[in-house]
C-alpha cells in the first residue's frame, strides 16, 4: 500500500535573470494547461532566447512518508535550485509546492517559520556550522530559537550529538573537528528538532571518499531508526543508488526521470541516464524478479500437476542478485523465484552470470527463453 | 568577465568607444600633441589673452560666480537661528547631541584624569580620585594578556609607561578619553548602518555615494560646520571624530554581512529564525570577525581625528603638537608627536590581536563552564583578569590618597627628551644646513616650481576641456560629462588657481611617491628579506596620525610647499608599495614559468612579464596613493601652502562654514575625478589582460 504524499511541487519553474517573474511564456504555460500537459512546453532555447536561465524547469515531483527520495544531477543540473525551491528557501518562479496538503509557497512568514521550525530539518553540504558556538551549542540552536529553556535544550542536544556518535565532544568547537565530525554535528543539529521532513543538500560531497562511505552507513543506520521522509541531493550516482528509494534525475534543470534504481538500470528514459547506469554493478541494485523467467501456466500444472522442471532451490522475489548469485552459479538447475510463497518464475545461472559481467538485461519472454535455459542448464 | 577581448570589458556594450582603449597607435601621438597644445597654452595664454582682449580666459570672471558660498553660510545661518523641527529647534537638536556625547565623555575623563567632583566652580568636591596611572597600565596589560599573550601585554604596558614617565601622560589621557567615546558610538552607529544598507538595497543605493563623498572630502572640510553647529570644544571634535571614523565601519559590516556563507543563512532560515534571530543570532557572530577588522580600522581613524580635531577644541596630545608647531618649539612638538605615535601602536596593536583572535578551543571552554559551576566559591577564580584589575584600583586608589605618587606619576621623574630633540635638529640644522638647502633647492627650481607655472599657466577652459577629454577617453560620455561638470564647479566657485596648486602639489608628491614605492614594492614581491623590512616601515608608517608627519619635516625643511611635499609622500607612500607588491606576487606562477622556460632574464621576466600584468594593480594603488595626497595636502596647509587646503584652514579660523564647504567639495571634486578616471583605466587595463573583475 502506498504510503500518503508529505511532499510535492507541480511544474515548479525557476527561471533566472532580468524580469524573470514577468517572463509572458511562464504564466501563459502555467495557466492555460492542466499539470499534465504542461510539462516543458517552454523549450530551453525559448528561455535563453529571453535572456534567462532555467534553473528549475516544469518539476514535478511527489515525496511519500518514511522514503529516501534522492534528486541526483551533475553539478548545473538544478537539484541545488529545486531543493531550495522545496524548502521554500528560493521563492519559485512559478509552480506550487505543498507540503501535507498545505501550501508552502503561499504560506505566511510568521506561519512558514513555524513549519520550518517543528517540521523540517536540513542537513548542508559545507556544514554550515556556526563557528562562535560549540558543537552542544550549535546542535542547541534550533531549539535556542525556538524559546526552548537552557536546560531543557541542552539535554536533548546531547541526546543526539550521543546518536551521531559525538558523545564526549560537545564543548569543541567546530574548527576543532574534522569533516567526518563537523558533518555529524550538522546532521545532529539537523535532528535536534525531531522534523518530520530532512533535507540533506550534498552531505557527504564535501569529505573523503572513505569518510563519505562510513557516512552513508552511520546514515542508513539512523533511517532505520527514525524513519524520516527524506529528501537527498546528490551528485554521485553510486550514492543515490546505495540510499535511495526512489531517485528523480535532472538534467539542465529538467527532471528527466523518476524512478527506483532498478527500474533506472532497467529501463533508462534517455541515453543520459543510460550512461549513469552503464558502469554501475548491477547485481547489486537488480532483484530475483527483474531477471527471472516468468512461470507459464503449463496445462499440466492448471491441471494440479508437478511443475514440468527440476529445481535447485527457492529465492524470494526481491533478493538482489548479488546476494544471491553464488548459490545459482553454483546448482545445476535453475532456481525458484516465490513471492508471497508462490511460485512467479524460475532464474537459472546464465541469467545471473548476465547480470554479472554486465550484459545487456534481454526481457526474457518464457516462450524463447525456455529452451535457452535448458540449453544452459544441460 | 574573464575575456580577454576588451570588447567584452564591463563598461559596457559600445565596442567604438571601448576600441579606444586599446593600445592603439593613434593613443600615444593623441596625448603627446595634446600636451604640446597644453603646454603652447600655458607659456603663451597670458600673452595672447592680452593680446586678444580676452582676460576672461586666463581668470574666471568673478561676476560669472556661483554665489554658493554666501547660500551655505546663510543656510548655515539659518539652521543655527531659526530652523525649527516643529516640537524642538535645531539648535535644541544640536544641543541635544552634544549633552549625550558630553555625558558618557565627561564620566570617562573623570575617571581617566580629572577625578569625580560634586558641585561647580570653587565649590567643587572631589569624591573619588580618577584612576590612578598604576591602574590604568595594569588594565591595559590584562586586556594585551587577554587578547594574545604576555608579549602584546608586556608591549601595550610598556607604550602607557612611556607616556607616564616622559611626561605625557595627562595629554594623553585627554586623547584616550576621546578615542574610548567616539570608538564606541562609531561602531555602534557603523554597523546600525551597514545592517540597514545590507538589508534595504534602496538604503545601500542612497548611502553609497554619501560614504564616497565622505571619504573623499578632506577632514578639514568637516570641522568648519562642526565647528558652527556645535561651537570650539571637546563635543565638536567628537562629533568629527565620529562621522570620519563610521564610513569604513559601515562599509565593513555590509561586506562583511554580504561575505556570510549563503549556506549559513539558509540554515537560520530553515531552523526557522525570525529575522531578528537571523541577523543577532546568525549573520553577526558569524561576521564577526570580519567585523573587528572595522573596529580595528575605527579605532585608528579615531585617534587620527582626535589629533587634528584638536583644532577645535578636543585638546589631548593634538594639542600639544598644534601648539608647539605654532611656537616652532621643536623638541616639545616632537616628544608629544613620539607620544602619540606609542599610543597609535599600542591601540593599533591590541586592536588587531582581538581582531584576529581565534575563538577559545574547547579546554578553555571547559574551564570556563566548570568556573561557571563554583558560581559564588570562585569569583577571582571566574574572572581573574577583571578581578586583579579591580584590586589594583583600588589599592592603588587608596595608597594615593597618603601617597600621591601612587596616584599620579610623580612630577620629578618624569624624564624630558624636548631638549635633546631642540638640540639635536638644531645640530643637522647648523651642520647640514646647505646641504638640505641645496636639496630643498635643486626640487623647487627643476621639479616643483617649472609644473606649478605649467599647470597655473593653462587657461581654465582649456583644463575643462581637457579634463572632458580624459573622460570621454576612459570612461565614456557619462565620466566626460562627470568630470567636465566638477572641474567647471571648481572654476565657477572661483577657486580654480588654487585648485591647480593642489593638483601641482598632489602631483609631484604622487609622482615621487610612485617612484619611491612602486620599485619598493616590487623588491618586497621579489625577495622575502626586503619583504620584512618594508612591510614593517610601511606597517607603522600607517598606523600614525597624519598630523605626525608634519613635525619632523617643518624641524628640517621649514614651512612651505616643499616641506608638504615630503609630509605628503612619507603619508600616501604606503598603497603604492603595498598594491606594486600585491599586484606582482599575485600573478600566476605558470605565466612566470612560461616566461622562464621561454629563456627570460629577471630583467625581461620583470619588465615583459610581471609588470604589465600587475598593471591594473599598480594603477589601483596610484588611485589610492593620490587619494591619501589629497587628504594629507589639505593637512598640509598648517605649514604653509597656498592651495584649497588653505582655504578650508582659513574658513575654520573664521568659522566661515560658506567658504569651507565650497574648498572642501572642491577638494572632493578633484579627488573623485582622478579617482574615477584612474578606476576606469585600470578597469580597461585589466579587460585588455583578460583578468577577471
């Protein structure tokens, strides 16, 4: 079941540059069509064309409770620019934003603070860290600002800066940390409120590869503690793989497509997101059910029948085949897919060693694909 | 704009007239037949304006002037007489500033100097003594200690010493007493302002050219309606300290606000600040220590104001200076000169170690929270600083009262160094008098005097015209146009003779003073030893008032144009090292490279490499050289010239506001029209090179 929407932007436009807000094409495409139909009606020589630049163009995206919603682009792509328009930090061009319902874009100051001081927190690429307050001080600043009492917003700083894993550093100052920990302090502030929505802008950009990995662990780790509805900007697509639910990539300001990982590595839109999946390790983002065969409904089975072939063994439908590709590599016979306890397909070792050296994923339809893997399996 | 055809440069989009500003071959004939033109004008004007009948050529007729003198000094007049606010007079306005600075200043030289008192007159008490001498050494070496080390303590203790045992000690205090109200106010009010000017742009828009004004109309120029609002005394020359101190604060805050990482903004946004948490909370610490910079600069433009503010009244080591150089008493005006020149590095120095000061690492912190749990147990323990420095106040407060020498610095040790200065400079005087004469000599006749007769020999609407020409040549029809309307100012306020002396002056001295500090700086670029040493002489040549300059220089030279001639190079020298240096050491490595695999000699390397490309640096310095001539000639007119520094000191003696406003604007007009013209060639100088804004 799917679970209710906390975050959405319909056709959000940035456009930058002189009179920008007064741009006639913008609000006739924002007026005239219905949400569907309005998608990139303005093209990009249009813009450019007018002087401006489209930062953020016609995104549409839909962000549902507790999921890893990953927005990655190279750097000019726009998902800066898009976050900052989602947290209401960049007012739109034109587009709406609605957060549980609500929208963000219309709300008043007064109202917007008090969102942003309950719901939401986020997480910066620089750390933005306040450099004159110490780490307890800085993880105690949001609820320093909300009129919290000395005592009462320290002991909960300090219940999350032991979270991150900073317990025993909270007189430091920031200078005093490296990357690694200045990051946790942020991430720790960022928490201090206990927002319901998480914004993390590039969190791990800024530090060592083998920092940036321990990182995304210490992260997956806390998600699985606290379930936010997050929002992650990236720029490396092996991180958005690793944490994301879901990953909407852009691309010159466009969202070009919105999806789960395997689906991207299935099924890329364009050839852009093609060349981002090409060199990714795909037995570890692909599951049993994106590779298996599909079972037919033999007669002979309809009639209560055994199932015509021999099997090695059971995988579930969503083991990725990473974990799973040593035990079919190493059986004769193919295996069975299950879901639920039912059988849906059958996956042998070609199917894997495909997946493994990185061969291009044939659809296998049952009808050719039968004799294959008899072939293989003989 | 980082491309290189200067087609590009930001000027603007007119390629014809940006064309001109390439290194054309019709450029250099352009400007050497105007000035064959210019100098036929000059030799022969006076005779052919005779000749012709047209004396209106060579002076501006007097019945073509603008009666604006005689308008300020009435509406000056009428400000101070009549002008209402409706609920309060202007003068009731004015009083009413002048009774809150007077407060805060008469509380703290009670406390520095006089001692508090009850009643007036013969019928006053004194209650408590002021600080006794002790006492304020011990604060000034707890706050070295606090800011850095024993080192800065022991430095700043040294600096106050001095000014107790030579003697100077109550002079100095005057000063100090000033500088502690109009540091305060002046930061205070600077950044109100840069806050507004950062957080309103329409704000910004209206503040910024009245900060350039202010920062280029002579100091002078300011007294003479202080001085008419607010009368002779230590309340006026506040008043002058404070609006000549604020403009760098301002301009620091706003830089300082804008130089706030976006991402640290975002953050308060997103924590949810109200915009006052924003800015309190958020953008000022995080500012400040961009901002100390400004307090710094404060501080030292205070004390150089309070010098010359001793014009009007502010007393205090300025005073002495003044009048020694009244009385020509040679070894007094120096030894008040040294003193103001100890406490100018003392301020200077603690000002900039708090400025750099990095925040506490996290064991001081710990002390100071686990301090903060003994509460009542420790308050010596919490604050050990102010706690000894209150002791020793007091202490030494009470022991004076039996023995004064506690109290005040006894009379009979202080030492005086004033004879031996009178004897010394007596001594150069006898025994190198022909030769300084010979000096002085040789400059006036083939240097000084030959560019004054040119430059008073060009017929004024001939200068108009030329002034246009540069214009139009380096910035478009809009500078023409600007510098056109400000030099036709000049003429038609009738002081165009005098602002022609200004310019010879401020000329020679910018000329000689690039060709003293531009091959300083490149030999500071070039080599780390000469690098130290000039750094260090020009550190301290900027850190004292400017007033100072003029003591040694009238003891050697006397009065006259000469001696502000050097009074006015030693002060503006500093920027035209400074940027030659910058300007050289921040060329890319990798062109010198190319220039050494290329089989460069250091000279080629030095002449064909480095110095074009630090050009549009060493033009910036120029700029900022001749605007430190400029505030310095004015300066000047207390030994003797004859230009519109003149003319602003004689308004101030008169307190003809009329007058000083016009010869200070003056003075402004030609500094923003080299000022604006230097900038839009080095903007053209660095487009030519393809380097970025």
């Amino acid at each position: 079941m799917e679970k209710p929407v906390k975050l959405a932007c319909r056709s959000v436009w940035k456009l930058y540059g002189p009179n920008a807000a007064d741009f006639p094409d913008v609000k006739n495409v924002m007026t005239q069509k219905s949400h569907s139909e309005r998608h990139l009606e303005l093209t990009g020589e249009q813009i450019r064309a007018a002087g401006l630049i489209g930062a953020v163009r016609a995104a549409n995206v839909e962000i549902r409770e507790g999921e890893i919603f990953v927005i990655m682009g190279l750097s000019g792509s726009g998902k800066s620019t898009l976050v900052r328009c989602l947290s209401r930090l960049i007012e739109p061009t034109a587009g709406e934003v609605l957060f549980e319902g609500r929208d963000l874009l219309s709300m008043p100051e007064r109202e917007l603070i008090e969102v942003r001081r309950r719901k939401m927190g986020m997480v910066f690429q620089q750390f933005a860290l306040l450099p004159h307050l110490t780490v307890l001080q800085n993880v105690a600043f949001p609820l320093e600002v909300q009129g919290a009492a000395k005592a009462e917003r320290e002991a909960r700083a300090r219940e999350v800066i032991e979270l991150v894993g900073l317990k025993g550093r909270e007189s430091y100052f920031p200078r005093e940390l490296s990357g690694g920990q200045q990051q946790r302090v942020g991430i720790a502030r960022s928490l201090a409120v206990e927002p319901d929505l998480w914004f993390l802008d590039e969190p791990f950009s800024a530090l060592d590869p083998l920092i940036r990995r321990e990182m995304q662990d210490e992260f997956l780790r806390l998600q699985s503690m606290l379930h936010k509805t997050i929002v992650f900007i990236t720029h490396d697509f092996d991180e958005a793989i690793r944490l994301a639910d879901r990953i909407a990539i852009m691309q010159d300001g466009e969202i070009i497509q919105t999806a789960t990982p395997e689906e991207l590595v299935l099924n890329p839109a364009t050839d852009y997101v093609a060349e981002f999946t090409r060199h990714i390790p795909r037995a570890k983002i692909l599951t049993a059910r994106s590779v298996m065969t599909p079972s037919v409904m033999t007669p002979s089975m309809m009639a209560g029948g055994p199932a015509p072939e021999i099997h090695a063994g059971d995988v579930q439908a969503d083991d990725r085949i990473e974990a799973i590709a040593e035990r079919i590599e190493a059986a004769d016979s193919p295996f069975r897919v299950l879901e639920e306890g039912e059988v849906i397909g059958s996956i042998d070792r070609q199917a894997v060693i495909d997946v493994l050296v990185g061969r291009d994923p044939v659809r296998r339809d049952p009808v050719r694909r039968d004799p294959v893997g008899r072939e293989g399996a003989g | 704009m980082s491309l290189a055809s200067p087609d590009s440069s930001p000027a603007g989009p007119n390629p014809a007239r940006v064309n001109l500003t390439r290194f054309n071959p019709m450029g250099a004939p352009l400007w050497l037949g105007l000035f064959v033109v210019t100098w036929i004008f000059s030799s022969y004007g006076r005779e052919f304006s005779r000749a012709i009948d047209a004396r209106w050529l060579m002076k501006y007729p007097s019945g073509w002037r603008l009666p604006l003198k005689r308008d300020i000094s009435d509406a000056m007049k009428w400000l101070v007489e009549d002008a209402t606010f409706g609920l309060f007079t202007f003068k009731e306005f004015t009083r009413g500033i002048a009774w809150l600075i007077e407060l805060p200043y008469d509380f703290v030289r009670s406390a520095v100097i006089d001692g508090f008192t009850v009643g007036v007159g013969s019928d006053a008490a004194q209650i408590a003594p002021a600080l006794s001498w002790i006492a304020i050494i011990a604060v000034v070496v707890a706050i070295g200690r606090v800011a850095k080390d024993w080192r800065l303590a022991a430095l700043v203790g040294g600096c106050f010493l001095y000014l107790a045992v030579f003697g100077q000690w109550d002079s100095a205090m005057v000063t100090l007493a000033s500088v502690l109200i109009s540091v305060p106010i002046g930061v205070a009010g600077g950044l109100l302002l840069g806050i507004g000017a950062y957080r309103w742009p329409l704000f910004d828009k209206i503040l910024r050219p009245i900060l350039d004004l202010m920062q280029t109309v002579p100091v002078f120029a300011y007294l003479v309606p202080i001085l008419f609002l607010f009368g002779f005394g230590p309340v006026a020359a506040l008043v002058a300290t404070i609006i000549y101190a604020m403009p760098p604060m301002v301009r620091v805050t706003t830089l300082a606000l804008r130089g706030v990482p976006t991402e640290i903004r975002e953050f308060g946004a997103m924590v949810g600040c109200t915009r006052w948490q924003m800015m309190w909370k958020v953008l000022v610490p995080s500012a400040a220590p961009g901002l100390m910079v400004g307090v710094n600069q404060v501080i030292m433009l205070s004390l150089n104001m309070v010098i010359i503010a001793s014009m009007i009244g502010a007393g205090g080591l300025g005073f002495e200076v003044l009048s020694s150089l009244r009385r020509l008493d040679i070894g007094a005006g120096l030894e008040a000169g040294i003193a103001i020149v100890v406490m100018a590095i003392a301020l200077d120095r603690l000002s900039q170690a708090f400025a750099v000061r990095p925040t506490p690492s996290h064991e001081e912190q710990v002390a100071h929270d686990e301090a903060d749990l003994l509460q009542k147990a420790g308050l010596i323990k919490r604050h050990p600083w102010s706690t000894t420095v209150v002791a020793v106040a007091l202490v030494t407060g009470l022991v004076g009262l039996l023995l004064p020498a506690a109290q005040s610095y006894p009379a009979s040790l202080t030492l005086t160094t004033g004879p031996f200065w009178a004897d010394l400079v007596e001594f150069i005087n006898v025994n190198f008098f022909d030769q300084f004469e010979a000096a002085k000599t040789f400059m006036l006749t083939y240097l000084l005097l030959p560019v004054k007769r040119f430059l008073l020999g060009i017929p004024w609407p001939w200068g108009i015209a030329i002034v246009t020409l540069a214009g139009w040549k380096f910035g478009g029809w809009r500078l023409a146009l600007l510098a056109g309307g400000l030099a036709l100012f000049i003429a038609a306020n009738g002081l165009w003779d005098k602002a022609m002396i200004t310019l010879y002056l401020c000329g020679v001295s910018v000329l000689i003073a690039s060709l003293i500090g531009i091959p300083l700086g490149v030999l500071a670029a070039e080599n780390e030893r000469a690098n130290r040493i000039v750094s260090a002489v020009i550190d301290t040549l900027q850190t004292l008032p400017s007033f100072v300059y003029l003591i040694p220089v009238v003891m050697l030279f006397r009065v006259g144009d000469f001696s502000a001639m050097i009074a006015v190079v030693l002060y503006a020298l500093a920027p035209a090292v400074r940027y030659a240096a910058h300007g050289i050491r921040n060329i890319e490595p990798q062109l010198i490279e190319a220039g050494i695999v290329s089989g460069c000699t250091r000279w080629q390397l030095l002449r064909k490499i480095k110095l074009p490309l630090a050009l549009p640096e060493i033009l910036l310095g120029l700029n900022q050289t001749i605007m430190l001539a400029l505030s310095m000639l004015v300066i000047t007119a207390l030994v003797g010239t004859r230009d519109l520094g003149q003319e602003v000191y004689i308004a101030l003696t008169k307190a003809d506001s009329g007058r000083g406003i016009i010869a200070g604007l003056s003075v402004a007009a030609i500094a923003i029209i080299l000022d604006r013209i230097l900038a839009a060639s080095a903007r053209n100088a660095r487009a030519r090179l393809g380097l970025a804004e």
